[in-house]
C-alpha cells in the first residue's frame, strides 16, 4: 500500500475509528440488554463487536505494516524489541496527545457550555491519560526498550540534572538527523521512513513537503536539526 496517499490513509484512520467505537457501542448495547434480562440480544451485541474489532484490526494492520507478526517465534530479539517500542510510541504519542491537547480543549469547551459533568469528566480522562502515558514510559524502560525518542528524553533529563549540580551538560555533536519539535520522533536520513514511502537514505531535504511525523503528525516544517549526544 501507498502510504504517501494522504486522502487513503485519513479514510483508513476514520474507518479504525468507526470500527472502534461500534466495538465499545455495541458492548455497551449488550451491558444494558444483559441488565434488561435479554440474553439473547446481549450475545447477539457481542458477537458483532467482535467482528468490528476484527474490521478495526484489519485497516491498523493496513495504517501499520511494520506491526504485522506472521511468526513471532521466527523473529529475533532484535526485531520483537523493535516492535514493542513502536507499540509502545504510538501508545505513548496517543495519551500524550489526550492529555496534553484533546482533553484540555474539550474541558474548556464544556466550562464555556456551562456543563460542569462533562468538564468533570474531561478532567478525570485528562489525569488517566497522563497516567497512562507514564506507565507506557516506565514500560519502555523497565523492557529495555529506549528508543531513540526515549534515549533523547533521558539525556536531556540527565543535562538538567547536570545543570542544578554546577555541572556541564553533555557534548553534543552535528548530524544529518533532524527531530520533531512536537514529539521529539528523530528521522534518520539512514533508516528513511519506509511505512510513509520514505526510502532508505533519504536526506531530509529530500523528503516531500507534504511529509507529515509518522509519530504525532506534524508537519515536515515541525522538524529542526539534530545535534547528536556524544557518548562519554
């Protein structure tokens, strides 16, 4: 598949969505026929969900290729790291993006509303999706699985540590690299970005304008240069 046809890949991300939300509707449906003394409809409720998963499932393995397993046991440690750190980024890109961005707007919406249970409940998913973007970050680290977002992150944390003792932060170095001011994802010119059509040895200036992050969706003018942490 194309992944440089924009206007394929937004509707393969609305039809995931679709299909999610009649997953939980209709599980929500069978929870209310099962407290109603239907059974019947209830598994009837169920049964359907199941296979919108199954639809949702199918256009993520679409929007998704690099998380598609034939064989788990055929891969080597190496690629099933790989793997769960992308499972883990997309994860971590999500939360952060309800609590940082989604949840705020919509609490804000509801204040000018005058609906104070809909800001309560903003609020509330706010706080869970800031905790579960920090659970993901402790997964990450507690699997061996910094990725280079993650390994950016902890050395700028170490520099500030550095910074409130006196000390001098770590050398840093020129690269072809170039990182996402919004998300901190690195493109590597060396690895491209195969999943958006972006080949191999691909230098930034190279890329198409129309390029979005693969991670939170910024746009290509979103990236600055990377200077590279020099190892001690």
């Amino acid at each position: 598949m194309d992944m440089q046809n924009s206007r394929t890949v937004e509707n393969l991300e609305a039809a995931f969505g679709g299909e999610s939300q009649a997953n939980r509707k209709y599980l929500f449906f069978a929870d209310v026929a099962k407290k109603l003394g239907m059974g019947d409809l209830a598994k009837l409720f169920q049964e359907t969900a199941q296979q919108e998963t199954e639809h949702a499932f199918a256009h993520f393995r679409l929007l998704h290729p690099e998380l598609v397993i034939d064989d788990g046991s055929a891969l080597d440690g190496a690629a099933k790291k790989k793997i769960a750190a992308r499972c883990l980024e997309l994860a971590i890109a999500g939360e952060t993006y309800e609590y940082e961005t989604m949840y705020p707007g919509f609490a804000e919406q509801a204040k000018k509303d005058e609906d104070d249970g809909a800001v309560a409940e903003f609020k509330e998913q706010e706080a869970e999706s800031k905790e579960h973007a920090e659970m993901f970050h402790t997964a990450a680290k507690n699997f061996g699985l910094l990725t280079s977002i993650e390994a950016h992150h902890a050395n700028q944390y170490t520099d500030a540590l550095k910074a409130l003792d006196g000390g001098a932060a770590a050398p840093r170095q020129a690269s072809q690299k170039w990182i996402c001011k919004k998300c901190s994802m690195i493109y590597d010119p060396a690895a491209g970005d195969p999943d958006s059509g972006i080949a191999a040895g691909t230098a930034f200036a190279d890329i198409p304008e129309d390029w979005a992050c693969p991670i939170c969706g910024a746009t290509k003018k979103t990236f600055v240069p990377y200077e590279e942490f020099v190892a001690a």
